[in-house]
C-alpha cells in the first residue's frame, strides 16, 4: 500500500527539523491561461505558504518544477516566474532550484516549500472539547471571484512598473489595484457575471488570484502558544472543519450568523442566489486560518497581530466527538453541517 | 529577472544544511501510458536520487505531487505509487508527503528529494586541467532501450508478485528479469524494431525504464575526497560535459575509444545505423556519474566499491579551457566534440 500523500493528517510533513509541504496546480483545473501569469505564479507560492504557516512555521526556501507546453509563449512564463519571485521576495523565501521540462499537453506546476519550525509546532490534532473555534479572516470571496471568472470576467496582465510594485495587501486595496486591470463580460454576452458592480467584482477577483497567506498570524499562535490546533482553510469550511474534528477526535457547533463574510461576497451571494452561509462554508481556496483557542488562553487573543484582515472571527465551540458537526442558526435550531467543499485527493472536484 | 531554475550550475541546491532537488516528468514526454506504472514510478524518484547522488549527498526524505487525468484508471495510479515506494525503500528515504490533484490533460509528476550532504560536497566546478575524465558506468543502454519503445517494442506490467520482490540490480541480470513481460512488435508491423534479439532488447529496455542511481558510487566519491568535481549524466555526455567545463572553466579531451559502450548498445547501434559512440555521447537519460580525479588520487579509484556495474572508466582528461571540448580518435585524429544531447531547459528535446 502506498503512503498517504501528506504527512499524519497536517498541512506539511516534519522531517529532520524541517517543515517540507508540496503542491500542484494544473492549467484547466487550478488557472487557466487566460488569468494573468504574474498573478499564478504569486498565487502557486501561496498556496504553500498557507500550508507551513498552518504549522506554524516560518519558510526558508522553495523549489519550483513546471511542465510547459511548446506553445506557451515564453512572455507568460517570465511573467509567471516574476510572480513567483516577487511572491518568495515579500516572505523572504529564497527560490533554490528546481526543473522545467516540456509538456505534450497543458502548463503543470508544482512547488516544493521548505520552513523552519516555531518554538511550538502548530498541528490539526490538538482541539478539544470546550475550545473556541475561530478563523482569521472573512470567507467566501475567493470563491466570489473564481464564479465571476467562469461568468465572463477577464483580468488583464499588469504591465512592468505595476509586476514590480505588485505587494500583498488588504481586499479592499488590492480590489482596487485590480479595477483598471478587470474587463467586464462583453454587452449582449450571455455570461451571467455581467452587470455586477465591478469595485466588487474587482475585490473578489483580486482575493481569488493573489490570496496571500497568514504567516504573522500563524506566527502569532504558534509563538504565544495560542492555539490549541490549526489548519489553513484551502478545501472549505465545510470539508476541512470535518479534517480537524477528525484529527483531534472531536465534533463542533458552528454558530450561522458567526461566519465573516465580506461586504462584496455577500453581494455575490445575492446574485447568484445563493446562502451567503454556503458560500463561505464551501466555496474554497480561502487560505485563512481555522483554528481553536482553550477558553483559558482565549483573553491572549487581543494580542492578535494588527495585519492585513479584521480577524480574529469566534466561529463556533469544538465539542464531544458524539455530537457530530452541527451548525446553530440564529433562531436557535441545530443542524448537521453540510460537508460542502471539494476534496482534491479523491479527485471530485477542483 | 527570474533565478535559475537550478542552484548555482549544480544538481541539488544548498540551504540551511540540506541538498534538494526537484525533477519534474510529463506523460507524452518523458514517459508514456503504455509503459508499467510500476517502474514509471520507480524511475521518477531514480531520476532525483541521481541528482542527490552527483552532490555526494545522502537521500533522507521525499515528496511526491501527482497531477491526475479523470481517465486515468486507479490501479495505475496504485502501481505507480508501488513502485516509487519499492524504490524509496531500498534506498531508505521516507516518502512524507505530497499532493494528488487533477489534470485536465496528461499526467504529470513532479518528485521533490531531500538529502544530507556527505563530508564533502561534490560540485561541477572542481575540475582542474590534468585531471582524470571518468564515467561510472557504460553508456548508450537507456537511449537504445527508449528506441526500442518507440519502434513497437511493449513491456507489460509486472503482477503483484514481482513488484514485490522487484529490486535494482546490474543490466543484464534486469534484462533477464524483464524479458517474460516483453512483447516484440507484431508480424507484419512496420516498426522497424522487429527481429531485434530478444535478450538485448530486455536488457536495453530494463536499463530505460529501472535506471537506478549511482548512490555508493557517489558516496565513495564524496567521502573519500576523490573526486574533484562530478555530476549526473541526464542529457547526454556531450550536453552534460560541457557544462563541466563551463563551470569548471576548463576544456577537455575526450578518448573516442575509451567510451564504454554494453555489447547490447553497440548491437542496437549497428542496427540502426548508428555511431556507437554518437548514441553513447548523445543518448541520455543514463544516470550515470561524470566525474574528474586529479592524477596525485587516481590510485585510490582502486577502492571503487564493487556494485552492480564495471566501471570507473577513464574516459579522457581534463585539458585547459582554450583547448575546448574535443574528441580525439584511434588514429590520433582530433576533432571538436559536438553537443550532442537534449537540453530539457531550453525545451529543444524531451
């Protein structure tokens, strides 16, 4: 039988006191070429970044591998690998190597990062009934934007001076960096994006293809000996809350009206009609942190770092493994929580 | 401006006390479906071991990303993921994690390898002119061995039995292994790889397909402080060489005669017509070691430890840079060595 594709269950595996974590994205499935370069190779970092700092770690180094069709022009992979860079420069993570070959079919990339351990090593296993369940920002934009992409939305490229002073920073800001770069879906197109307002498209968009990932944060709960469990929320609420519980042989309550959900998610929700509570709980490819706090060290919480977001947000209470995952709404009534999300390892979905 | 996608000219980088590597292959490119997913998956950590190999390291751990088409049937994926654990066992590296997401074209792998450097590191710029020019091994199988597959020879997969007992061995005893899966291209067919012996075509295909990597060589290397440069022969010797020397800043001399060629390469190159030593300069995919030993330690070669091959092999030396790369043949005649080989960066080849 062979291994499991992780480590015991965390985002990135222990080996020799280092922190090793790898990921993939596939063209078609992760991006497609249509999205600007700069912005993947930013994104496929991150996506490893968020992985080590669920840990708890601090990364030191990356290794990059891409498979690259003879038809990709050469102006996209510099522009990608400017991505890449100006992503590993702003954590400084060094970039020590790697391969590109050729592909017969689309662009693959995958990126190996290597980190540091902090002085407590951050894991999924460690909630236990009582604690406070939190995450660190608001959800469901990532998944606001990827919907107004597949709906006519185009991004295009950032030119030099813009690529060279591209940095991560809030939604809202980087919402706005975005705007002059967004193309809406053409009049008469039968895209069902159009005539969403585009300060909100941009927002959306701009969280879905330059995520980022919360390293001060994880910093701040692994160093303070905070968090009695964590995990980056990159599958959906729905799906990796169920990892942890499942780690930490737990259930928990999550409480409806807890859940963040920006200003500009909330008015996808609306559009696409759909519960604004759904679209957080499962839409994906968040990177905030899911973590628990025992109620005794919850008060340390107010040293939480001032950063990009407005976290952290009290989501819900881990309880007894008995009682499954529930979800309580406001009027008081208890149902079981979905297990919204996508399950790249079982090849489902995305 | 993008870093190189490697460290500095050398197989594995460096950082913070650790050799890594990262390999990446492509369906249609560096393998193909038809071939035994069990010994794809063994020659995808063979191809990183290599590398660690030539760095005089010692491979600890390993990480695995896999993009997955939906087609693709599941017991392929578990054979492949048999044979790359058969593989990581016998060299005791641990498999610790990865990824597994899903493709929207042709599978993709990509291997990341984590070494501990040995005593001393082996590098590609340490040659010196008077310096010993030596390969690990024969050369010319592996290509002789892909010729095959792509002129009608197959190989079907090995049962569960075999994979479990499947282990590394010398050429010919692999050959032997192999020949009961082979299937010579049909009656009537017009691949032009029919009526070739059977015995040699196992032993050519077994050297493509299970390649191995020049682990103890490459510590004998190391640790005795032997070698004054080294690096894996990947894409040919010509290719290969020449980026010695370049790092090296050196020229070198190469005794046409002295090239090691198996008796099964020499057999396929006068079948196809080819230059024994064009397939064994240019062939790649050998995985063999290029190393250079400085007269005063030549005699310690004599320590070479008894493995599964025949070599070292002194196959020229190491002469000053304004002297190039040359070739120089029985008759005493030189001529300049052309650059035979693919470059997989510069995408002009597999």
């Amino acid at each position: 039988m062979p291994p499991p594709p992780r480590g015991p269950g965390d985002d990135a595996a222990l080996s020799e006191g280092r922190l090793l974590t790898a990921d993939a994205l596939c063209e078609g499935v992760h991006f497609e070429r249509s999205e600007p370069a700069f912005l993947i190779g930013r994104k496929a970092l991150a996506v490893n970044l968020s992985d080590v700092a669920a840990m708890g770690g601090r990364p030191t180094a990356c290794l990059l591998t891409l498979a690259l069709p003879q038809n990709l022009p050469e102006s996209f992979f510099e522009a990608f690998a400017d991505g890449f860079a100006s992503a590993a420069a702003e954590e400084g993570v060094e970039w020590i190597g790697g391969d590109i070959v050729r592909s017969a079919a689309g662009m693959a990339i995958s990126v190996t990062l290597v980190g540091v351990p902090g002085a407590k090593l951050l894991s999924r296993s460690g909630a236990r009934p009582g604690d406070g369940l939190y995450v660190s920002g608001p959800l469901g934009a990532s998944a606001g934007g990827r919907a107004l992409l597949t709906r006519g939305w185009r991004v295009r490229p950032p030119n030099r001076r813009a690529m060279s002073q591209w940095h991560r920073t809030g939604d809202v800001r980087a919402g706005r960096r975005l705007e002059p770069l967004l193309a809406a879906p053409r009049r008469g197109s039968s895209k069902s994006g159009r005539g969403f307002p585009r300060p909100a498209a941009a927002v959306l968009i701009a969280r879905h293809l330059d995520p980022g990932a919360r390293l001060a944060e994880a910093a701040f709960l692994a160093g303070g000996g905070v968090a009695s469990a964590a995990m980056d929320l990159s599958d959906g609420l729905g799906l990796d809350l169920a990892r942890l519980c499942e780690a930490s042989g737990t259930g928990a309550l999550v409480l409806r009206e807890a859940l963040p959900v920006s200003r500009e998610a909330r008015l996808w929700a609306a559009r696409a009609g759909e519960d604004p509570f759904d679209l957080a709980a499962g839409g994906g490819e968040d990177y905030e942190l899911l973590f628990t706090v025992p109620p005794s060290r919850e008060p340390r919480l107010r040293g939480w770092p001032a950063g990009r977001g407005t976290g952290p947000f009290l989501i819900g209470r881990i309880r007894p493994r008995a009682e499954g995952l529930r979800v309580v709404d406001a009027a008081g009534r208890t149902s079981k929580m979905r297990l919204l999300g996508y399950d790249a390892f079982r090849l489902t979905g995305r």
